[in-house]
C-alpha cells in the first residue's frame, strides 16, 4: 500500500473516519524502536500503544480524536468501562441508576451532552449492535435512549480507545451524531497477562472482585489468536436512610425493613465475558479476520418502598384524598364509594372472593391514627370470604428488580489488495458481522394484586432481544491528480438489519385476576409482564452506499470530502455530507475544522415497544403505560410515527505540537431537529376513553397515565474541548501532565407540551457544563503513580424523576490515585484509590423517599472505593 505524505500520515481513527472506511482502521502510533530510528521527538509520534503517556489527541487528523492507551483504562480503578471512559473524556458522562427500571442493568453514557444512542460504537472499527434494553427513566436526557451496552467490554482484552468527538453520520450511517468510540482489540500473537482485582467502597459495601486474563498465540507463522477473558461479582450498596413513613409503621408494630428501601448500585453476579481477536495472513496480498464475543451477567436491584396505608391498587383506600382530592379508581361504582367515604374516609383495599357483587358486603377496615388497621374488622374479612393484602402482607414489601444479559457477537471478514490487473491498485474489505443482545427480566418479592392470595411473590416479566446483522464492501484507491501527493478515494456499500423481539412473561406476571374489578391491579407489581399481544419480532432494514475523497492539496493542506446515501425500509432514504480540513500554519500550529450534516434513525425498538413501568406522580406511585406512537390510544394523544433526526454540526480546532508539549483547542455546535425522546405523561381523559373504547380499543378503562416516542423537541449544543499533555523528567523519573477540560451547553430551541418544561430543563442543566482532568503520571524504574483530579461543574440535581425533589447542585473535585511496584519483570502489585478524599454527592432535601444523595450525580453516589491489584505478565 502506497504512503502518504509523512505530513498527513494517518491517524488511528482519524483517518479511518477520513477515508469513512467502517471497516479499514490505520494507525500512526508508532513503536517505541520505530520512533527512536525516525529520530522524532514529537509527543504525538512517540505516543506507544498501550501507553499511559499516549497523547490524548492525534494532531494530524482534521477532526478531534482522543487516544486512550490500554494500560491507562487499567489504572483508573474501576470494573465498568462507562465509568473507565467517564475518567478519561470530560465530554462524556454517565450516571448510576440506583432506582431506573431496565436502565438499572444497562446504564446509558452522553457524549457532549446528547443521548446516549446519538454516539457510535465500533469494535475493531465494525459497528456494534445495541443493547435490547430501552432507558425508560433515563435522567431525562436518556428517556427511551437504546444504545450498546458498552460494559461488557474489558479493559484487558483492549489496545486502545479512540474517541472521534465529532458527527460522522456521513462515514458510518446512523448514530453519529455526537461522535464515534472505536474499541480496537489486541492483537499481540505472544504474550500475556493475568490480572486479579479487589475492591471496596469505603462504607464497607459494594464490594468486587475481578480476574481477568488475555492471552496471545500464533495461529500458524502467518497469524495470531488474542484471547481474552474477564470474571467478576459486585455486591450492591446502599446509601438509604429509612424513610419516615416505614419508621412510623416500624413503630405501630407491623414488620418493615430498616431500611425499607435502598438507594444503591444493583448487585452483580457471575459477570463473564470472553473477547477473541483472531487474524491469518492468507497470502502476500490479503489476510483473513475473525473477532467477537459472549457475555452474560446476572443484575438485581431495587424498587420502591409499597406503603400498606396508600398503595392504590394494592393496599391503598377504595377511596382516598390526595392534595385536597377525593381520588376513585377507573371502573369503580362512585355512588357506593361516596357512601363508603362518608362512612369511613380512611379504609383499606378489601376484595370480595366471591365477585364484585358481594364488596360491598365486605366489612370496613378502617386505618387508626398509626396507619394500623382495625384488628376487629381485619380478623371478620376471612369470615365474610373477603381479602385485603393486609392479611398476608401487613408492613407493606419492596421489589426487587433484576435480570439476565446476554451479550453475543462475531464479525469475520477478509481485506486486502485486489490482483486483478483491472483491479489493481485497489485495497478491499468485506465483511460480515451478527450482534444480539438479550434482557430476561425477573422481578422479586412482590404480587399481581388482582390474584389476591393466590398470587406469587417472583415473577418473570419477559424478555427483550436484540439482533443486528451488517454487510461491508470497503474499497480503497490510490490516484496521482497532480496533488501533494496521491488522492485516497474510498468507497463502499453496507446492509443492515435490525430486529427487536419481545417474548412475553409468564401468565401470572400479565394476568387479569378475579379482583381486578374491584379495584386491584393487574400484573406483577413494579414491572408487568408483557402481555401476548405485545409479544412479537419487528425488524428494519436499511443499505447505503458512500464515498470520500483524502485530498492531500498542498504539503500543508489536507482535505476531506465524504458522501453517503441510505435507504431505510421504514421511513424512507437520506444523504449526508461531510467537509473537513487540516491546515498546517506552521511547524508547530495547525487549523483544522469541519462540516457535516447527520442523522440518528428511530430503532425498532422505540417504533414498537410497549411497557407498563411504576412512576412517582405528586408523591403517588402509579402504573404507567409506554405505548408505540402508532398505537391508536397514542394517537388520541397526538402521537405522530417516528422520522429520523437530523443534524447539522461545525468544528474548528487548532492544534499546537512543540516538542514535549502537544495542545488542541476545538470549538463545536451541534444542531439536532426532530429529536427522539419518550413524551411526557399524558392523562387520558374520561371522554377519549369512551371515544377509544366504542373504536374497539381494549384495555382502556385501567390506564390513567400513557406515554410515547416521539420527534418532538430541536436543540442546539455547543461547547469547547481544550486538550493539553507535557512530558518532562522530574524527581529522577520520567513524568507526563494531562489536562482535558470540557464546556458544553444544550439549548431547547423548540418543545411542545409532549415534552414538557421539566425535561427541558433537565435536557439543558442535568449534566454540568463544564467538566475537565488533571492527570499526573510520574515513573521511575520499577515504581508508577498515577494521579487523576475531576472537576464537575454545577447541575441540576433530580431525585425521583421529580420537580419536586430536585434543586441546583454544587461543583465538585474528586481525586484518584495508583501507586503501581513492578516486584519482578513479571509481577507487579498496584493499590489505588477511586474518590479518595470521599467527596460525597449532593444530599437530598428531603428523606421522605429513603434516599440519602440525589440520585443524578455526575460522579456517582457511592463514595470512595480504594482496590488492590496484582498483575502476572508472561
């Protein structure tokens, strides 16, 4: 293969985004012994894969790409690759999800504050599949975002990281409109390590431990197989404290949890995950490629705390007055309940076994001051063949949410340079790729209240799968027009299919039992099945077919010129475009910048999914329905079918490299109509609900709150990424300072009341504004520090998705710390520390939900964790 001018030699990803070659990955990081014979002292050109003192930015590329060597994920002191990535890219962030239905076992991350599922996820530079779970309660930036579930890849099966922080929709197609995260796996055909990790938060909960291995062998003279694996259990924690409610129960006398209720990290168990990486020199001229991956985990955590005095549908009053209001059940005879609220305001939910007819025969059992029942007419409802959860579960319970993920791929291809002499000239890579990933839900300690005593207290809801299939034909040609140097012209097609498969739970988790008539829910509590008639596979697909131009102009310019079409089965054809430019000023200042048009497309998931998930209204937990925008009782709320967002985004960077100080400047604005997102809860009126239900629509009396997908809002963000690294010699050792530092702003720039102020305000000022690193690496011959000080700007801190509980959080600094002693060429022990001063999170104005921190705490809520850490080398 021909080479470029050294000027433009290129980047790792950033000229794989130049040539907008999904499949073809170069790199310009060059071997410690490569650079030594070149004589370069640049930063950039002795950056070593793997390194901690790999820069954090390629100059050469016309677009912002940070690089993140393997051995410096390894240090940050964490099992979970979100929270790995949070540390390294201040324009990334993610939250944890103590209390978040589905979002609890795959967390969602926002890369320059867009939603999760607008970056693009690469594995060994092929598109990676999305995860099978929607956030339905995703701090409101991420409400029904479904992107990859990124956890599962281990930080000791990677080379590096490269992060493209800019669109590339053009490039790659859907999802890029806030950048690209391309996970390059190694590759070494000798060599290896085994790596075990202990770990604890300093409150003495949450503890870990992990092994992890990798293992490179040839595969023949002419290839390799990199083998990687990881094995690793977390407990959960809890940062609660016991709600005032569940104390006073506590005291009455009836049994409750102390506490009742936990805010924490779920618990993980039995977290295995196997990477290969193969590839084989087939002849001269072309080589063959396999990689992929099987992972599974077992997630469990927790839900709200159910009241037995006002559970509505399960314990709370037939009747019962909230904010001033006298509140009936959809369904219910009003005249008799008016008569039963004269009688005795406070009463519990009592069920007649023998049929509606009979309840109001059931005797009323009334709640004395302490919230008790009263034992006289409690002890007459078995006698009257009447129940009241009362009976068998009188301090009220807490469910426990959990599942089952599933993670599989397997990409194999074949790429190298066509010997056809027409052909001649021209690099090829086809390849094939399979992704699925599965969520079985599992829901504990809780009931389907309208089975009565009859009624399990485990579930399974379900199960979520989703499956992707992709096609490449990548092609690369080389042309003298008279230019620097050779013009690369890269061009090829993709097809892709999605699908999104719902199986339905078991039937007690769904079910209408005999009381649900008389007032008691349906389903199992916290999490309904899904029901058979939301069960099915719904699939897309979509092909394209894209072009770009690498035009090395002058020795000091390079230009950058890409176009793709795609077709989608659903919504029909799109085309984007992308400009990009790198302008060398000088030996050490460069320009570079882009345009680019991008879209994101709605996911199979989003245009069909169906939930009923548990939600906190004015203090009041109720079931709410998540209906497809093409439902017809969505359509009574003026749901619309779902259309692609589109983008226009612009860059422009300059880029300092002098000697052993490499600095980038870039300043982006991204524009994004029409964008994705979960509604806000609407109230379905008594008169659609007639209108629905003479249309023939079932199930329509039971549902107060619905919600959808919908294109309902535009934003603008902007914001400025400052990247600075310095190498030096101090203290007798070699040392290196990083500094990244992140500003970023999103403005709503049209909403209706589908969206609501409230999100809106949450789209705007949940996440901080600014963010930035500090990062210390000093090394002497057999001993390493790392040190690493976070920066987290003020944020709009939201406790229980409500305005209520939600107020503006300070700034905060976090520290981390390695300390790394090599015993041997093969044996080393490190000790670290995540948060070491404990910087707690903001607390919560009130305690009245048990929690003790809000919940959206961009550095999380747990405290400080320290670890210990042992690596064999061989």
């Amino acid at each position: 293969m021909r080479k470029q001018n050294r000027t433009f030699t290129r980047s790792s990803l950033g000229v794989a985004v130049g040539l907008a070659l999904s499949g073809l990955t170069y790199t310009n990081i060059a071997t410690a012994e490569e650079v030594k014979a070149a004589g370069q002292e640049s930063i950039e050109k002795i950056a070593v894969v793997g390194s901690r003192f790999a820069p954090r930015s390629s100059g050469d590329s016309p677009v912002p790409v940070d690089i993140i060597g393997g051995d410096e994920l390894q240090k940050a002191g964490n099992t979970d690759m979100l929270e790995l990535l949070k540390g390294t890219v201040p324009s990334l962030n993610v939250h944890a999800n103590p209390i978040s239905d589905a979002a609890t076992l795959v967390r969602p991350m926002n890369l320059r504050g867009l939603s999760a599922d607008s970056t693009l996820i690469l594995l060994n530079g092929k598109r990676r599949h999305r995860s099978s779970v929607i956030t339905l309660l995703g701090g409101g930036i991420n409400d029904g975002a479904q992107g990859p579930d990124i956890s599962v890849i281990p930080s000791i099966a990677l080379k590096q990281v490269e992060v493209l922080r800019d669109g590339a929709a053009a490039q790659y197609g859907s999802d890029a409109i806030a950048g690209v995260v391309n996970f390059q796996l190694k590759d070494s055909a000798d060599g290896g390590s085994l790596e075990v990790k202990h770990g604890e938060y300093y409150e003495g909960d949450g503890t870990s431990t992990q092994i992890s291995g990798n293992i490179g062998m040839p595969l023949t003279e002419q290839g390799f197989v990199n083998l990687s694996f990881q094995y690793k259990n977390a407990d959960a924690t809890s940062r609660s404290v016991q709600r005032p409610d569940a104390a006073a129960l506590k005291k009455a006398g009836l049994p409750v949890n102390n506490p009742a209720q936990i805010w924490g990290s779920p618990k993980i168990k039995d977290d295995l995950t196997i990477f290969a990486n193969l590839g084989l020199e087939l002849d001269e001229h072309s080589e063959a490629y396999l990689f992929g991956n099987h992972s599974e985990r077992d997630v469990k955590g927790g839900f709200y705390f159910r009241n037995p005095t006002n559970r509505g549908g399960v314990y709370g009053g037939i009747v019962r007055e909230v904010n001033g209001q006298k509140m009936y059940r959809p369904g219910d005879d009003q005249k008799a309940l008016q008569e039963l609220w004269d009688k005795a305001p406070a009463t519990i939910l009592v069920g007649s076994l023998e049929g509606r007819d009979k309840q109001l025969d059931c005797p009323l059992v009334q709640l004395n001051a302490d919230g008790i029942p009263d034992p006289t007419a409690l002890g007459q409802l078995e006698a009257a063949k009447c129940f009241a959860f009362n009976l068998t579960i009188p301090g009220g319970f807490t469910p426990n949410f959990g599942g089952n993920i599933t993670d599989t791929s397997l990409t194999a291809g074949t790429k190298g340079e066509f010997q056809i002499d027409w052909l001649q000239g021209i690099t090829y890579d086809f390849s094939g790729s399979f992704g699925q990933n599965g969520s079985k839900y599992f829901i504990y300690n809780t009931v389907n209240a309208s089975l009565g005593p009859d009624s399990p207290r485990d579930f399974s809801p379900g199960e979520a799968i989703n499956s992707e299939w992709t096609f490449n034909a990548d092609f690369v040609k080389y042309s003298d027009w008279g230019l620097n140097d050779d013009v690369s012209i890269a061009f090829g097609y993709e097809w892709h299919k999605e699908e999104y498969k719902v199986i339905a739970g078991d039937e007690a988790s769904f079910k209408v039992g005999p009381l649900f008539d008389q007032g008691f829910s349906i389903g199992s509590n916290g999490f309904p099945g899904y029901k058979p008639a939301a069960a099915g596979e719904f699939s897309s697909r979509n092909s394209a077919i894209y072009t770009q131009l690498s035009l090395p102009v002058t020795s000091d310019f390079l230009l950058d010129v890409a176009l793709r079409y795609e077709n989608y089965s659903t919504f029909g054809s799109t085309t984007n475009y992308k400009i990009a430019g790198h302008y060398q000023l000088s030996e050490q200042f460069a320009l570079r910048g882009s345009v680019n048009t991008g879209f994101r497309a709605p996911t199979v998931g989003q245009q069909n999914f169906t939930n009923v998930q548990t939600r906190l209204t004015n203090g009041v937990l109720s079931d709410s329905a998540l209906l497809p925008p093409t439902n017809p009782i969505a359509v009574e709320l003026n749901a619309k079918p779902l259309s692609p967002e589109e983008s226009f985004s612009y860059t422009a960077g300059l880029v300092y490299n002098n000697h052993n100080l490499f600095v980038t400047v870039d300043y982006y604005n991204i524009q994004v109509d029409d964008r994705i997102s979960q509604s806000d809860f609407k109230k379905l009126t008594d008169e659609q609900k007639v209108k629905l239900k003479n249309a023939g629509v079932p199930n329509v009396e039971g549902l107060t709150n619905v919600s959808f997908f919908s294109n309902d809002f535009d934003t603008t963000t902007q914001g400025i990424d400052l990247v600075a690294n310095y190498s030096t010699n101090l203290m007798g050792g070699d040392t290196t300072f990083a500094l990244a530092y992140n500003w970023n702003e999103t403005k709503v720039d049209k909403f209706t009341s589908i969206t609501g102020d409230f999100k809106v305000k949450r789209l705007e000022e949940g996440l901080p504004k600014h963010r930035a690193t500090f990062t210390w690496s000093q090394s002497w011959e057999d001993l390493s520090v790392f040190t690493r000080a976070n920066y987290f700007g003020e944020y709009f801190a939201v406790h229980a998705n409500s305005l209520g509980l939600s107020k503006d959080a300070s700034s905060a600094i976090t520290l981390d710390v390695e300390a790394n002693y090599n015993f041997t060429d093969a044996f080393a022990l490190a000790v670290g520390a995540q948060n070491l001063l404990d910087k707690e999170a903001e607390e919560t104005t009130t305690s009245a939900l048990g929690a003790k921190y809000f919940e959206t705490s961009p550095f999380g809520f747990n405290g400080g964790y320290w670890y210990v850490k042992g690596t064999y080398k061989f």
